[in-house]
C-alpha cells in the first residue's frame, strides 16, 4: 500500500495490464490526513499525458479545497480508456487500490467517465462518492455564486446577455435547468445533439452542435462546463464574452491565455471558485458531516477577494491564484 507521505506531492502509476487499468494518481496539497478528487478517463492517452492531466487537476483540487477552507488535499486519477471487454474490472481493480487507503482517498465521476464505471468501482471500494446530482447542484451553486461577484466589477456592463452554456452533462444540464427557470437566453451548446434537444426542450434554450465563440456579434456569457483549456492566449473576438465563467475545470489554458484576457478587459472567473461546489458537498458535508455553508461563504469571500486585488494591481484573477499563491 502507498503511505500517504510517499503519495503526497508525487504522482503514483497505476498498471495492471490484465486488468485493463493503466492511470496515474496526483496528490496536491498541505499534507491533511484527506485528499479528494475525480476519476477522468482519457481516450489513448500516453503516460506523460495521463501524468500531466492528473498533476494539474490534483493542483488545482487542491488550491479549492485551500480556498473553500476544507481540511482535505487535492487528488485526481487519469486514466487510460480501458478495453471495452476489462472497463468494468479495471474499475474494481482502481477500487480496490483506493480501498487499500483506508479512506484516505475519495473520489467520484470526472470527464470520460459513467454511471457504470462508478457502480463497478463501488463493487471494491466504500468511497467512491456517486451521488452526481448532489455534487452538480453544488457547483451550479458556485457558478452563480462567483458569476455574482464577477458583476460586481466595474468591468461588468449591464444589459441583456446570451448564456452559452458549453457541455451538458451533469453539471451543464443543472445550470441550464437553474437559468432556463430565470428566463434567460440560453444556448445550450453539446457534441451530442439528442442530448442538447432534450435539454432545450425542458430549459427553452436553443440547442447547438456547432457553435464559434469567436464569432458572436451581441452581448454574452461563455460558460465551459465540460473541458478545460478552453480560453486560449490566440483567440480573438468579434464580440468578447462579458463574462467567461463555468463548471469545468482549468478554463483558462495557461498564464500566456490568462494574460491575453486581462489586457483585452475581459471577465474571468478562476475555476477553481467556480467549480468548488462539488467538493464542498462531497468532502464537506457527505464526508465530514459539516455545514457547508462556512465553506460556501468563504469560497465566495476569497473569490470577491481575489476580484477586488485584480482591479488594485491590474494582474489578472487567475495570476493572483495561480501564481502569485505558488501553483
């Protein structure tokens, strides 16, 4: 069994040919006796991306639980899609490695991966945390919470705006529910057609395959909510986005992008206030029995916090989180 010492700071490779399961497990943090994070699968993805998708996950797991104020690092699992015939033994096999733990490691659903393989790792392991409705509604939360505070910048101009909301899974459908409920113009924007159709069908939003965010001629709000990297330091607009808030993780691309939309005036959350609501939930509360209001007000303090030092020191948001605090 890996110790928690050997684990934190480091990335720890997971291979077990027979078993379909080839990964890598990231841990970022202060050293708590907890860490959490999520199972992302990656199609034909090599070693060196697998470890560099999980190293940058597990930092930024760990830089919201720091801001939140929860005693638990920052942890995520890259995994290599499985062979069709192994995908539910690899997950077994994943879930025994983080039962071997002892609970110190928690984690739950992340891009590429499905209901099944949470059910199939839960065959093995007692802390796999499933519950996606719950863990979704707590990150719509701190996407209007921290979308609240972006408008709050003098940076913000009032008025009707167009929400296109990018990717509607878990995360993306709850949001479209919660602001189709307000009324808004929504673009409901989705690989998967059927999927965005039955999301316009229940939200009133316009339902998109394609869609060009370089390209938009009126005022709107860019919400990512299934990659990142998607804000890039080459893009350029016809009309900005406003706003550029949403659900998935590591939006903005890196410091060059960050840059990019600072000097261009543009409005960037820094995801990890944005998408801090599922481990808000899942840690906070299903874990350690908490009020998750305390986490969900500081996350919203730090994040006004770290609005308010962009505008006193012209450095981006994401600077000031991600550079300036050493990640």
């Amino acid at each position: 069994m890996t110790r928690r010492g050997e684990l934190n700071g480091t990335t720890i490779f997971l291979n077990e040919p027979d078993k379909g399961l080839f990964g890598v497990c990231a841990r970022s943090g202060a050293g708590h006796a907890m860490a959490a994070g999520g199972i992302r699968v990656l199609a034909a993805a090599n070693q060196t991306e697998l470890e560099q998708s999980a190293r940058e996950l597990a930092d930024s797991m760990g830089l919201k639980c720091t801001l939140a104020g929860l005693p638990c690092d920052g942890m995520k699992i890259a995994l290599r899609e499985p062979p069709a015939h192994l995908r539910a033994t690899a997950f077994r096999a994943l879930g025994s490695w983080i039962e071997s733990f002892e609970g110190e490691l928690h984690t739950a659903g992340d891009l590429g991966t499905t209901k099944e393989d949470l059910e199939a790792a839960s065959e093995t392991t007692q802390y796999v945390h499933g519950n996606t409705a719950t863990l979704s509604a707590g990150v719509t939360r701190t996407i209007l919470q921290s979308m609240k505070v972006a408008k709050e910048s003098p940076l913000w101009i009032p008025g009707q705006h167009r929400y296109v909301i990018q990717g509607l899974g878990d995360i993306g459908g709850q949001l479209a529910k919660v602001l189709g409920d307000e009324g808004v113009d929504l673009v409901l924007w989705d690989i998967d057609r059927p999927r965005a159709d039955s999301w316009a069908s229940e939200t009133g939003g316009t339902p998109v395959v394609d869609f060009s965010v370089e390209t938009q001629n009126s005022p709107w709000v860019w919400m990512p909510c299934a990659i990142g990297h998607q804000l890039c330091g080459d893009m350029s607009w016809e009309v900005p986005p406003s706003l550029v808030v949403g659900g998935a993780n590591c939006i903005v691309q890196d410091a060059e992008a960050a840059l990019h939309a600072h000097q261009q005036g543009l409005l960037v959350v820094p995801a990890v206030f944005s998408s801090a609501g599922a481990i808000i939930e899942g840690i906070g509360k299903t874990v350690l029995g908490h009020d998750c209001e305390q986490y969900y007000r500081l996350n919203e303090e730090n994040c006004r916090a770290v609005f308010n030092e962009s505008r006193r020191r012209n450095l981006s948001p994401w600077h000031l989180v991600h550079v300036a605090r050493g990640l």
